[in-house]
C-alpha cells in the first residue's frame, strides 16, 4: 500500500476593510484571491513582499503592524482601514480574516 499524499496549492488572499473604531465592525471591503502558488512557502514570501509594499506609501504615525497587514487610522481616530494578507490553501474557501 502506497502513502497517502495530500497535496495543496496555496492562495494569497487580501482583504481591505474599513471600519467604526467603537464597533469592529467592517462597514466596506471586498476579500480577493490575488494569486495561487504551488506551495506554502512561495505563498508566504509573497505575502511578507506584499504587506512590505502595502505599508510604504502609508507608514506614519497613524499607521500600526498586524500580524497579517496594516492598520492605518483615519485623522480623527473614529474609523480605520485594515490592509491584510493571508496564505489559505486553495478550495477550503475564502481566508478567515475576521
């Protein structure tokens, strides 16, 4: 008998969404796979790349790390927008981001 071999391609999904400071809630934002890759560790060096480039024009004082993305507030601190990246084996659905 042979082992059984699972094999996943990986996605790179991104979700942008703002958000009402008081609630956490996400009043806009789509969810998209940006692109497919044969293996997780692509993936993953994709994502660094593009979080890397997602916070360059937005670095400031206004702007926090994720784990997964950025924050960035609004100037009055009421509402926020989220920048977030995540690696999500391709056909288990959608990246859970919230």
């Amino acid at each position: 008998m042979s082992p059984l071999v699972v094999m996943f391609a990986w996605a790179l999904w991104h979700d942008l969404s703002v958000y009402r400071a008081a609630e956490f809630l996400p009043l806009a934002g789509p969810t998209y796979q940006v692109t497919s890759y044969d293996t997780k560790a692509e993936c993953e060096a994709e994502q660094v790349a593009a979080m890397a480039k997602e916070e360059l024009p937005r670095a400031g004082p206004r702007t926090e790390r994720l784990l997964d993305g950025i924050k960035v507030w609004d100037p009055d601190r009421r509402h926020y927008t989220t920048f977030r990246y995540l690696c999500w084996p391709v056909g288990a659905g959608p990246a859970p981001f919230r």
